[in-house]
C-alpha cells in the first residue's frame, strides 16, 4: 500500500507540474492536428493550440498513471475535473471520462452476429433505466452482417423513411448514429448517454468506475441495490482484480471473470477554451496500450 502511495503522490505531482507547464506553453505551441476548425468567434490559430495543449496534457497524465498503476479509479488524478488553467485572454477547462465505465454498444455483434450474452446485458439495462427493451434488438439488427430482422429492422424499413438509408451493418463509430437507428429517439438518447459508448471492438466493463445500472446489467441476477453495495464497498477498498470483485458477488450470482476489468484502455476526453468572451470546444478518443503514449481514435471539434 506504501509503495501505491507512493505511486499515486508521483501521478499528482507531475499533474501539477503539467498543468503549471500547460499555461506557459499553450500559446507556443505551433503545429496543431485537429481536424476540424475552431469556431464560434475564436482565432483560430490560437484556439487550435489551446486546445492542442490540453490534449497533450490529458495524454501524459494517462501515460504517467499506467506506468504507476495497473488499475483505474475514481480516486485517480486523470478523473479528477481539470482546475481551470489561465491562458492569456481566457482560460482552459477539461476533463477526462474512462469510457470502460459504460457499456460498449459495439459488444453487441462479434464476428459480424448478435452475441445473446451481450443482447441480454443491454436488454437488462435497457429495463433499468425505463426503456424498451426491443431496442436491443433493433440496434443489433443495424450492426449485424446480415440483412435478416431478428426482432428489431433491417434495409427495408429503413428504405421506407422519409430519408432512405440502409442499415450500416458495422460497428458504431460516434453514439450520434444512434440517432439513425429505429427506436432510438432524442429522448431515448439522452436517457442512455451516461451508461453506454461505442468503442472499436470489444471491450470489457471496469467495475472500478463503471455505475451501479451497468454493473447490475452485466452481472445476471445481481440487481441494482447489491450493485449498489458493490460500489460503496469498492469506495473503501478498490477491486484490485477482477476475482476480487467476483469473490464480492452474492451468493448464488456468477459472472466470467473475463467480462470484467479493473483497468480501461479508452478515455474520452472534453475540453473547453475560452478567450475574450467566445468559446470552443473540443473532444477526443483515447486509447492507451501496455505503457505507450496513448494515441488518439479520433478528434473533432462540433
């Protein structure tokens, strides 16, 4: 435990020191690889460097994290909500979200087919957060390889719209193509952002970060007040791995150790500049890999 303390006083000593650094070398910064413009009354050039810089600052927070520790939790540096960091005309804001703390709805299809173990995780979280669970089906229906409805819709209903497409057929890239997929209305959207994602291939779910409605979900049988338990009980102590938090189940409730984790790879990070008066923001995926600096999935600026 001395040794992790450590390790963690180290982590948050080098976030300091880099977000020291970050106001001093944000506007310096020359070269920027965001692909889209910063708009909304910002120059340009001087946005895409701020916001470079935090991104920058977000990658070697995480890099400096795995190299201390193989396990992510709440009570880490990287999860705490960036203090904002003076830049001259205004100030940067960010945060980072581990996105293995949601369900990944591209678990859905494995090998271009519905897995039933997966349909039935998003079935049970659809019902406990109030929704119909024959979204399940009809998101499984647009990822899948084949053009066979099973329960939910494939080319011909979406042929018939007022806008024809067909069904994608692959993997979601960004949760706004939800907004495509039958069922899947604003309402319904709003009320699942907090619980689900869409990262590329198949990822397993922290319990270390994830909610008491994923974990209920991906645990058959267990049910949100003992995942509720489970939560409290891992704010004294962090699961360190994946059997101990499978030893901490009620009896008679089983899961595969497999289908947990308690360490992410991918993080979504959100940053917000402001200089005199306009803002921008902007938003990245993260994928971190053995001790690499962590590259980036994708970027954009709305």
């Amino acid at each position: 435990m001395k040794t992790r303390a450590r390790g963690a006083a180290i982590v948050m000593a080098m976030a300091v020191v880099a977000m020291a650094a970050l106001a001093a070398t944000a506007l310096m910064l020359s070269q920027s690889t965001w692909a889209r413009r910063v708009e909304l009354g910002i120059d340009h050039g001087q946005g895409r460097r701020v916001l470079e810089a935090g991104l920058d600052w977000s990658r070697a927070l995480l890099y400096d994290d795995l190299r201390v520790s193989q396990v992510d939790h709440a009570g880490e540096p990287w999860a705490m909500q960036m203090p904002p960091v003076p830049v001259e005309g205004g100030r940067l804001l960010g945060r980072i979200e581990d996105q293995q703390a949601r369900f990944n709805l591209n678990n859905l299809v494995q090998d271009g087919k519905v897995d039933p173990d997966q349909l039935a995780c998003l079935q049970r979280l659809l019902v406990l957060l109030d929704l119909p669970e024959s979204l399940a089906a009809s998101l499984g229906d647009w990822l899948d390889a084949d053009g066979q409805a099973q329960g939910g819709a494939e080319d011909a209903f979406y042929l018939a719209q007022s806008s024809p497409t067909l069904a994608a057929n692959r993997p979601l890239i960004d949760l706004a193509e939800l907004a495509r997929v039958r069922g899947f209305d604003p309402a319904v959207r709003e009320r699942l952002r907090p619980f689900v994602t869409a990262l590329p291939g198949t990822t397993a779910i922290n319990v270390n970060t994830a909610s008491a409605e994923v974990i209920a979900a991906r645990v058959p049988g267990l049910g949100l007040e003992a995942a509720r338990g489970l939560i409290a009980a891992r704010g004294q102590a962090v699961f360190l791995d994946r059997t101990g938090f499978v030893s901490r189940l009620p009896e008679g409730v089983r899961l595969a150790p497999e289908l947990i984790s308690v360490n992410s790879r991918y993080f979504l990070v959100t940053l917000s500049v402001e200089l005199d008066g306009a803002q921008a923001r902007g938003t990245a995926l993260l994928v971190r890999d053995n001790a690499g600096w962590p590259g980036v999935v994708w970027r954009k600026v709305p």
